[in-house]
C-alpha cells in the first residue's frame, strides 16, 4: 500500500473518532514519520551488528 493512501486511512480513521481534517491530517503524518524515522534506526542497529559480527569472524 502506498505511504499516500496509509496517510489518507490513518486520517480517515482519526476522523471517525471525532478530530477535525487538518488535524487528522497532522496526527497520521506524524504517525508515519515516527514509525519511517523507527525503522531507519533498525536499519542503521542492524547494519552495524552485521558488521560487527563480520569483524568476529575475521579475528
């Protein structure tokens, strides 16, 4: 699913709960934002873990 429509179901969502458009809008961007900036620092854990372990292997 694109990053587009997960912003416009999270929004939707939002609304039905009783928030405005602007901030429903505001709430599932950040939501995105956090879990995008979450997952580039699994990311960065897992490549430096990889290169650790590489360095191990070379000792």
């Amino acid at each position: 699913m694109s990053t587009v429509a997960t912003l416009l179901r999270l929004a939707r969502m939002r609304r039905t709960a009783g928030a405005g458009r602007l901030e429903a809008l505001t709430w599932a961007g950040g939501l995105l934002w956090r879990n995008h900036r979450t997952t580039q620092r699994h990311r960065s854990v897992e490549n430096r873990s990889e290169v650790e372990r590489a360095a191990r292997q070379r000792l």
